[in-house]
C-alpha cells in the first residue's frame, strides 16, 4: 500500500514537472519573438533578409482590348 502511494506521489511530481517544462518552454519562445520584433522596431532601417524562395514569380499578360468595345466606344 505504501509502494503504491509512493508511486502515485512521485506519478504526480512529474506530471508537474513536465507541465513546468512545457510552460517554460512557451514563454520562453514567446520572448524570443517579442525581442525580435522589438529589434526591428527599435531600428526601422534595419535590412530584412527576404530569400528568393520567399518571393512568388508571376507571369502578367498585356490585356488586348476587345475590338468589339472599341467600336462601340468610337460611335
């Protein structure tokens, strides 16, 4: 019985343990990303690192007027 409730304490002890972890994890993480916008904020002219990955190529296509429009514009 002893045993049993030794195992249920020390059961315990680390489901707080590990929910601790977890917590300080989040908040450390969420300073890490409060610090990197203050740093952005602080100097405006900073240069950010945009990769060519990043950037979405499109191709644009000139856009010919219906002739069927045109006319009707001229009368």
């Amino acid at each position: 019985m002893i045993r049993l409730m030794i195992f249920i304490l020390i059961a315990i002890f680390a489901y707080i343990a590990f929910k601790m972890f977890r917590f300080l994890k989040k908040i450390s993480k969420a300073a890490d990303n409060t610090q990197r916008e203050s740093k952005f904020r602080r100097n405006p002219n900073s240069k950010i690192n945009i990769k060519k990955e990043d950037i979405i190529e499109a191709d644009f296509e000139e856009i010919e007027p219906d002739k069927s429009e045109s006319k009707t514009s001229k009368q």
